[in-house]
C-alpha cells in the first residue's frame, strides 16, 4: 500500500467503498453539485429488515490500496459511479469506452457500477449507433435530475444484494480446498511453501473465516463479525500468523465501536440547494467528520444502557487496538496499516475523551518508518495536525502543520508549492495563538510565544513573496509591527520598516481586507500606534467663518426642549446624561469651506517616520480631504499635526477617524480602535455653502485693543486712526468674495462700549451697500467708513467758575449825548472785549479731553443656499480712534451787542497742541493760536428764544419749568412772527431744561473751524453743553414785549450814546410795549425806575434824596391784547449832576388760565420769530437807560 487514509475511522469497516468518477470533462459548479448530491446518500435501510448497508465515497483510489481488499474488505472499490456528458452519437461512444475501461479495472473487486449520463434521454440514445444500455442513467440536463438520489439508492441496493449473496456464499462453503487470502507484499513469500502442512492450513482456514467476519460486518451483521472475529482468531493464534491476528484485533474494536458508538444517519440535502464542491470528498473529510466534542459526556446520546454480549467494553477496545498495532510493527511492509490503525484509535479515544492515550497513540504515527513522498509526507504531517486538533493540543497540531508546510518545499522538491506552504502556515496560526486580525489579538496581556510568532510570520512572509503575493507579505508584516511591536527589539523593527518599503514600492498597501483565491480574508491592519494619537480635537470655525442662524424658534433651541408637562421628571437626569453621550459637536461646518482637525502625535519608533497621506475618514457627506504630510523625530512627540478637508454637501458629516500612509501602507484608522478618543465617532451639522468676505482696510491696523471684550478683539482685521479732535477722515473697506457663493444681503453694525458716542464717530452709506449688491464669486466692492472725531470741547475746571468775565460790561469813559440820527459812540460790549485778558489755562485738564474709541463693526452678510435656510457669517473689523484735543474753550459768556437784537459769545479759546492752529470764527474772521496759547474771541449772534416742551399731567396741565432764572411757573405758549424765521426741531430724548435747550441751540448757530497747515490738518469745534448762567440767557433771548422809550419826545436808539440834561430841569420818560404774542397776556405791571451804578457792585435804587418823581413810577394793566400797547409816562428831576440809569421792567403780575394744549417738541425761534408766552416773567428794555446829569 503505498497511499494512506488518514481519513480512516472504525466505522468505515462497515461501509462499502465506492468510487465516484467523472468521465469527461464537466463543469465545476456543475460537476460539485451532482457529487454532493450523490454522496448524499451514505446510508439505506433494507426493507422488511432491521439491517442496513453504509457508503462511503471516494474520487480518487489507486490500484495498489484496492489490492488490499482480501486483507480487509472495506479497502476494496465495490462499486463504481461514472458522471458523464454527451449530446451527440460521438461523444456518448467516448463515455461508454471510458466507463468500460474503468470497470475493466476494478473487474476483481467490483460489485456493480452505475453511469449517470447526462445532456441525452434514453430515448435519444437509442437512435445512436452506440444505443442505450441498461447500467447507464439518462438525464437531459443536470436541471433535469429529480430522481438521482432514488437511481443512487437503487444502485446501492443493488450492492447489498451482491454483497449478501457473496456472504452467503462463502458462509455455506464446504469445500476442503479454500484459498489462501493474502496481503500483497506476501505474494513473492508464496514460492515453495508446503502448501499441506497443519499450520498453512489453519492459515487458509483462519484467514478466511477472518474474511467471512468482513462480509457480516458489511452486511451490518455485527454481532455474528465479532463472533467471526474471535474464532478467526484463535485459529490464526496456531499458525502464529500476527498480521492477520492484527487485523482480527482490529475487526473486533471496530464491530466493538460501531455497537458501543453507533453512526448516525446522513440526512439528505435539500433539492435546490447550491454547493461549492471542490475537496468536499477529498480524504473522507466530508464522510469522517467528527462530533464527538459536540456531546456532554463524551458518548452519543442514542448509546444503549445495556452493552451487547459480543462487544467490547470501551477499556478493551484500546487495548486490543494496542495489540492489533503491535503485530503490525512486526511486519515493515504494513506500516501504512500500523499507521491507519493508529490513527482509527485516536478517532476512538477522541470519543471516549481520552486525550493522553489518543495522543500516545498518534505520538506512534510520527515513529512509523514508511517510504513516503514528499506529497504524501505532507498529507501524513497534515492529518497528524489534525488529529492532534482533535484533541486540544492545537500548538502541536500547529507545530506539524508547519512541518507539512516546509515539506512541501524541501531543497529536494524540484517543484515546490509555495502556496499550500503558505496555505498551511495560515492554518498554523491559531496554533500558537495568533491571528491576523488585530482587532481580536490582545493587547492588554500576554498572549503566546513571541519568539515562535515572529518566526511563524516571518516565513509566512517568505512564502508569500516566492509566491509574488507582495500585498499579503505587506499585510503580515504590516500586522507584525502593529501588534507585536512591543516584543520587537528595535533592530528588528528596523528590518521591517526596511522590508515594507522594499515592498510597498512593487505593491503599495491597501486599507481593505484582502481576500485570496481559497477564500481566506485578510483583515485590514491600520497603522493605530505609529503615530500613536495622544490627543484629538475638533477645530471649530473662526469667528469670522461660522455660520449663524437668523431666526433661532423656540422648539429648536436646546434650552426650550421639555420633558411634558411636569415641572420635575425622574427621567431628566437621565435625558442629561443621554446628551453628554451623544457624539454631536457644538457648532456647525459650511458645505465647501475647509474645516481642521487636530491630532497629537507620538513616534514611539526608534527611526524617523514619515506619515504621508493624513486625512479625515468620514461617513455620511460626500467630503474632500485635503491630505497633509508631516515627518515625526525617532521617539518623539506629543506634535501637534492639524488635518483638513473640505464637506460637499449640507447635512451631518460623521467623522470615524482619520487615513495615513506610513512606509507605503494605506492606514484608515478609526476611533473605535484608539483607546485615547473617548467616542467611536463624532458628528458635525454641516450647513449650506454660505459666501465667504475678505476685509482689507485703508487704514494701519491697530497694534491691540483696550476697552473690547476679548472675543470682541478677535477680528478679521482692524484700523487705527490719530486724530484731533473736531478732525474727520474715511476709512475705505475692500470686501472681496472668495467664495463660490455670491453675496446677496450685507449689513453694518457697530458694537461699542462707547455707546452712543461710537455711533457719532462712525457712520457709513447704506445706499451705497445695496448698490454693490449682489457680490459675485472672486469680486470686490468698496464700502467708505466716515470717521468723525467727535469729542466735548468745553474744558474741565478744577475750579469751575467764569467770575472773572463780568456779567455785565462796565464802561470806561462817559459818552456825549447824540441823537439817534447821530454817528453812534462804541459800545459797552466793544470796550469789554478790549479791556478783558484771556484765562491763562493752568486751571485746564487737556487730558481729561483725550479718549480713545475703540468700536467693532461688524459685517452681517449671506447668500446663495444658506441664506435659504437662514444662516449667515458675521466679518469684523476693529476700528480705534485716538482722539486728542486741538482747541479747548476754558471760559465763556454772553455780552450785549450794539443792536438790542444782537448778543456776542465770548470764548475763550486755548490750542491744546504741539503746532500752531488757525482758528476761523464768522464770515472772515479767525485769529492764530501758537502751542498752549489761549485767546478771547467774540462771535455776534443773533439773540433767539427756544420753546420748551410740556409733559402731560394727571390734571391735563403742562408743568415747565422755565424763566428768566428767578422764576419758576407753569408756561403759556403763544407766537409771534418775524423776519428770517427758521424752525428746528431737536430731539425729544435729551433734556429738557432750559440751559440745555438754549446751550443746544447755541452749538448749531456757531460754526468755529481750525486748521494746522503744518500738520495739514483741519478740523471743527462744538459748543456743545455748554454752561449758561441766567444772566446769560437774559442775554441770549429775544424780548417778546416790543419797546420804544423816548425822552422828552425825543426817540432813543439802542445805539446812541448816553443822553445829556442839565441839573433841574424835568425829564420826561415816555415808555411804550406793545404786545407781539398771538394772544392776550396776563396782568401786566410796568415800571420805571432811576438808580445809580457806583460801579463796585453796588447799585441805588430810587434814590429819593437824588431824584424827584411826578407822578408814578408804575402802571398796572389787566390785560394786553395781541398787537396791543400800554403807555405810561413818568417825569423826573434830578437835583445833583451824575449818571444816572433807568430800570425799565415790564413784569407779569399773576399766570392766567392753561389751555389744554397737547405736549409738543421743542421748536426752537431765531430772533423775530414766533414767541410763546412766559407766565410770571419780567422783561427788561436793554441797555439800561443811561442820562449824564450836568
């Protein structure tokens, strides 16, 4: 016997051998599913008997086992079933001789052969010139079987029938002269033999009654072998004949076995069923597979109680295999039989739970000396791996398979198969604890021998090369250094990375599985630990790029969720602990905009690595990674490496790691397999692609910031400006698209602490916005941002007091008498301008006028696809002012001008800078300030009163508080009409006293300019909130009561000098008001009165020792009328020469009745214009009165 069964089990010595031959050449899909069809019908049940008849199939049988038949029935080809194909007279001629020929040469042995033809009905075959014949199945199709399994029952019937006749046959056979049975190596020992001698005799006698034991066994006659079995052998005892005593021993254990372990029924398979074919009958894998670890006890469940009588016990049956294999080793031609008993008692010891013995016993297998091939060498290791499987000890199965696998590429071997090398080295694997995939190796504990799985995998990467399989050898030594890197020293790693490149530059790495040719999958290996991530972070938009909603609703905001209608839940904590598990971020992408990851690395490698090909692996969005490369220093880090990519579409983006390229390998390494990211995967809301502005700005940019929050100060860019103040300049914007969105809205807005004072300073064109609009992909548009450098220009005091400008002006000198129709003298007010010295400026804080603005303007601005869904992007741009003083007024006042109509404002007026200003009052007038130089300047105005508004009271009245600063009494309104009248209206919010509303009014009648031409600067000065004392505004307000006062008959002009009588004579002072107001006034008193001025401060009224008065001083009326006059005439005579003065008041006696007039806005009167009444006030004629008594 030169070939081995290592798929030999007990119960095959009840099992016919039939042998399953394709006679043409068939299709392999087609072909596996008829031969699995076939050899589905292992076991039939013989009707009206309790007996069956068991099959086992073979595809391949060489003659010399089949010469093994009369040594032990079983080994012999009792039947044959031939596959064929013919659609034609020629072809079904070649499948009859074919099928002749096979049967011609198992002709000895055989029982019965089948031909199941197919393509051709027997019909058909008729009509050929070859014809149909009665051993031969016709099918027109492999679809068109049906029947199959019923033909293969028939023809294994058919086998019995035979087998029970040759039985009986032998079992009645009387004859004296029977022939010796002989194993074949004992055929050339026959040669003059005494054929008559009593032991040759017990020799025929005893093999055949051994032989009759074979044919009960396969008859399923058990009980009647075993007794056979043991007459057999008592009878072979006397010839001393050990071979045959063996296979006495033998038969018993089997017949023992299969009564003690009974097999159970193959069960058919399902009609339709798809099959894969290939080796399924290769070895009697497919027939022999064991089930014995599928059983609690270690013995099938349908074993009876109660043993047979003629049987074995489980102890004997090992024994006697022992002695069965003893009398074998006598004889160096039975080794292959030594061996298949070997191994048919470990298949028994495997049932029986017996591990040790089953391995003493294959422990023999490896010690038998039998003339192998390198092939069958290979088989015989391969079924000792097997078999030593069987049993658990998977590191010597492991150890054999390897031994298999360097078979089959011995320096001896001109044809060496690397690939069941390799093929065999995979299956060691599991062996010594090893497996590709390293997701399942652990890393938390040692697992395996190191040493051995290196050298393990280096082979397999051997192998693999030979074979021109680079990916795979990539792929192991990819998983060497990823899982075992820490039991590789660091020369070895070096060869690694060295052989990885050598390979990655025929074949480069893949981030897939690879499946082979046999079926086998090779997971995918992500380089996880070289870079090692350390730390990992998702990098949110900058300000300037993130994405705003427009419209937030109440049922989308996280803080308007609810949990129902209860106040507290049970289930709320549990809600909250559900959020922080969730892996969504916190803030948005944009569709089309780059967005950044950033990873820690650590090279924990012993030589340079460099990790190419880094970049985002997502799921969900279509999304562009953008891959970056970055070189990490021999056991290095934490460095930092920020990734990025670019989504293409709106929706969530789930990121699951991140892609490398190190020494040639395609890594995808996902979080789940990285202990140091605490989620598997993270989720990002990508919105739609949204425009994307460019600032730039004509201005320097600001060097830092001050006042602003510090998210404030983190803007797209920024402007700094130095002005004086008064100073204006523009700041010119040029926003530019570099998106692929155009810009369809845009809109500014300011945010400062300054508050209002920041919208003063900057202002900007809306119309000019929405004229540029819509901003095209990669175009520009220019927006102008006004700067004005507003500020106060009224100077802080330590001590803040205007005593040294008199209230009212002194004259230096007297004036001769004229008449009004004379040349007229100078005035009071002009005198005072002279004689008045400008304040020094100590008492000037100029660093209390310096400030600096710092505001954020932000650009609101959307387009295209996310302005459908309401989102938008926000650009900044910090703006700082420095605003410093130029021109400071530490001092003013209001004097009388020469017309009555007229007042002059004097300031004055200190340059607070380094350079020399020009300051520009009036039509033409200005004068020049040197460095900290302060100047008295005078502007001529005309005098104006200004409404002030009425609240609405409980009562319906209005409540005022208004006057000449001595009084303080509901007003009545009314109006007069003059000329050049202008209406103004301010704004309701600001105060509403009256120095307010008068200090307002003032600042935009007075136009005061500055100009530095060395500086080339220019700029203007407000006079807002100034200070007015009320004998300032007695100055500044127009008169509503119309005078005219004459002297002795004689008119008197506000712009004659004094007048001049002689010491007394009477003097007659005629004085007329006439009521300009729309309405009637109240009770009036009007009044004349001469006092004397000694120009201390001290004033004499009426001094009677002085004056002598004819008649009253005072007339009293009602009422007056609008348009109405009221006269009255005093006569006086002075009695010692001087200068005397006339206080001449007309004075509102009690308030009259208030009209239910609605609150109105200030409405502010220039001069002649409409005045309103003022209850319980006094009007003065002014200039006072002035006669020089000589």
């Amino acid at each position: 016997m030169s070939v081995a069964d290592y798929g030999q089990r007990a119960e095959d010595h009840q099992r016919l051998l039939v042998l399953v031959k394709p006679l043409v050449q068939l299709r392999t899909k087609s072909y596996a599913r008829i031969i699995d069809r076939v050899t589905s019908v292992t076991y039939i049940q013989l009707p009206d008997s309790k007996r069956s008849l068991w099959i086992r199939y073979k595809q391949h049988m060489h003659l010399e086992n089949n010469d093994w038949g009369d040594f032990q029935v079983h080994r012999r080809v009792a039947g044959v079933i031939c596959l064929g194909k013919a659609s034609c007279d020629i072809e079904l001629a070649t499948v009859y001789s074919n099928f002749e020929t096979l049967k011609q040469t198992y002709r000895y042995t055989l029982f019965d052969a089948r031909c199941f033809l197919f393509g051709m009905t027997q019909a058909e075959a008729e009509q050929t010139a070859s014809g149909s014949r009665t051993d031969v199945i016709y099918y027109s199709g492999f679809d068109n079987c049906e029947q199959l399994e019923d033909h293969v029952k028939d023809f294994v019937s058919s086998l019995f029938w035979v087998l029970e006749s040759k039985r009986l046959d032998r079992k009645n056979d009387k004859s004296d002269r029977l022939p010796l049975l002989m194993a074949p190596f004992e055929r050339k020992d026959m040669v003059g033999i005494d054929t008559e001698t009593r032991t040759f005799k017990r020799k025929v006698q005893g093999r055949m009654r051994k032989h009759l034991a074979d044919l009960h066994l396969l008859a399923g006659l058990t009980q009647e072998a075993f007794v056979h079995y043991q007459s057999a052998l008592e009878i072979l005892r006397g010839a001393n004949d050990w071979l045959w005593m063996g296979a006495c021993w033998e038969g018993m254990c089997a017949a023992s076995v299969i009564q003690l372990y009974p097999p159970k029924p193959k069960t058919g398979i399902p009609r339709n069923a798809s099959f894969s074919g290939g080796n399924s009958l290769i070895g009697g894998a497919r027939i022999h597979r064991s089930e014995s670890f599928d059983i609690a006890n270690g013995l099938p469940d349908f074993v009876s109680e109660e043993r047979p009588k003629n049987c074995l016990s489980a102890d004997d049956i090992v024994d006697k295999y022992k002695e069965a294999i003893s009398h074998y080793s006598k004889y160096t031609n039975a080794g292959i039989v030594e061996m298949e008993a070997c191994i048919k008692a470990t298949q028994v010891l495997v049932q029986q739970k017996k591990t040790l013995e089953a391995a003493d016993f294959l422990q023999n297998v490896i010690y038998i000396n039998v003339n192998l091939s390198d092939q069958e060498k290979v088989e015989r290791y391969s079924a000792l791996s097997r078999l030593f499987t069987l049993i658990g000890f998977h590191r010597k199965a492991a150890f054999f398979k390897r031994v298999a696998a360097m078979q089959c590429v011995t320096p001896q071997n001109q044809h060496p198969a690397w690939n069941m090398c390799n093929q065999l080295l995979m299956e060691t694997l599991k062996g010594y604890k090893l497996t590709l995939d390293p997701r399942e190796y652990p890393t938390d504990r040692p697992c395996g021998w190191p040493l051995l799985q290196t050298r393990i995998l280096h082979e397999l990467v051997f192998s693999a090369r030979r074979m021109g399989e680079y990916g795979i050898a990539v792929r192991i030594l990819s998983f060497m250094l990823q899982v075992l890197h820490d039991q590789l020293s660091g020369a070895e790693k070096r060869d690694i990375a060295i052989n990885l490149g050598t390979l990655t530059n025929k074949v480069a790495g893949v981030p897939h599985p690879i499946a082979r040719e046999n079926g086998t999958i090779l997971p995918a290996v992500p380089f996880t630990r070289f870079p090692a991530v350390k730390a990992f972070r998702l990098v949110p938009l900058s300000r300037q790029l993130t994405p705003l909603l427009q419209k937030l609703s109440l049922s989308t905001s996280p803080s308007s969720e609810s949990l129902g209608p209860f106040i507290y839940s049970p289930i709320q904590n549990r809600v909250c602990i559900d959020k922080k598990l969730k892996p969504r971020v916190d803030f948005k992408w944009v569709a089309d905009d780059v967005c950044e990851m950033c990873l820690s690395f650590y090279n924990p490698l012993p030589f340079e690595l460099r990790v190419g090909n880094l970049g985002f692996l997502t799921e969900g969005l279509q999304f562009e990674p953008i891959p970056a490369t970055v070189t990490l220093p021999a056991e290095s880090g934490p460095h930092t490496v920020s990734i990025m990519g670019t989504p293409k579409g709106a929706g969530i983006l789930t990121i699951v790691g991140y892609t490398t390229n190190v020494l040639g390998v395609e890594s995808h390494c996902r979080f789940k397999h990285i202990p140091t990211v605490p989620q598997s995967y993270y989720e990002v809301e990508v919105v739609p692609a949204l425009p994307l502005l460019r600032v730039k700005t004509s201005l320097p940019q600001a060097v830092s910031t001050l006042s602003l929050d510090p998210a404030e100060s983190k803007a797209n860019t920024s402007a700094a400006v130095s002005l004086f103040q008064g100073e204006s300049c523009e700041c010119g914007l040029t926003l530019s698209n570099g998106g692929k969105v155009p810009v369809e809205s845009l809109s500014l807005k300011l945010s400062s602490e300054s508050g209002v004072l920041a919208d003063k300073v900057f202002s900007w064109s809306e119309e000019n916005i929405q004229t540029q609009l819509p901003l095209q992909p990669g175009g520009q548009m220019m927006l102008t941002v006004y700067i004005k450098a507003v500020g106060s220009f009224i100077a802080k005091h330590k001590n803040n007091s205007n005593a040294d400008i008199p209230v009212t002006p002194t004259p230096s000198k007297t004036f001769e008498y004229s008449t009004p129709k004379s040349t007229p003298k100078r005035s009071a007010s002009s005198t005072f301008l002279e004689t008045c010295k400008p304040d020094s400026g100590e008492s000037v804080e100029p660093d209390s006028l310096q400030r600096i603005i710092e505001s954020t303007l932000k650009i609101a601005y959307s387009g295209g696809p996310g302005m459908e869904e309401d989102f938008h992007r926000e650009a900044s741009v910090l703006l700082r002012v420095d605003i410093k003083p130029s021109v400071v007024f530490t001092q003013w006042s209001a004097i009388p001008a020469t017309e009555s109509k007229e007042f002059h404002l004097v300031l004055d007026t200190l340059n607070t800078t380094s350079q020399e200003l020009e300051v520009q009052y009036g039509d033409q007038a200005s004068l020049i300030l040197g460095s900290q130089q302060n100047k008295r300047l005078a502007v001529k105005l005309n005098r104006f009163v200004v409404a002030q508004p009425r609240k609405p009271a409980l009562n319906g009245f209005t409540e005022c508080d208004v006057g000449s600063g001595r009084n303080n009494t509901l007003p009545r309104y009314g109006s007069v009409q003059s000329q050049n009248s202008k209406l103004l209206v301010t704004d309701a919010q600001q105060s509403t006293s009256q120095s307010s509303l008068y200090a307002q009014q003032l600042a935009t009648m007075v136009d005061i300019r500055w100009k530095c031409p060395i500086l080339k600067k220019s700029g203007f000065a407000m006079l807002d909130h100034l200070d007015l004392s009320p004998s300032m505004m007695d100055h500044i307000r127009t008169c509503p009561i119309n005078w005219q006062v004459c002297l002795n008959d004689r008119l008197v002009n506000s712009s004659d000098g004094q007048a001049t009588f002689p010491v007394g004579e009477p003097l007659c002072v005629d004085v007329t008001v006439t009521n300009n107001m729309d309405e009637a006034t109240a009770r009036l008193q009007l009044m004349v009165e001469p006092y004397t001025d000694h120009q201390n401060g001290t004033r004499e009224i009426n001094p009677q020792e002085k004056v002598v008065c004819s008649g009253n001083c005072s007339i009293n009326s009602d009422k007056l009328e609008a348009e109405q006059s009221l006269t009255h005439t005093s006569s006086f005579i002075f009695l010692f020469p001087g200068l005397y003065k006339f206080n001449i008041t007309c004075t509102e006696m009690e308030p009259p009745q208030l009209d239910n007039a609605p609150a109105m806005a200030p409405i502010i009167i220039e001069e002649d214009t409409i005045f309103p009444k003022r209850e319980g006030q006094s009007w003065k004629y002014r200039p006072a009165l002035e006669v020089l008594i000589t």
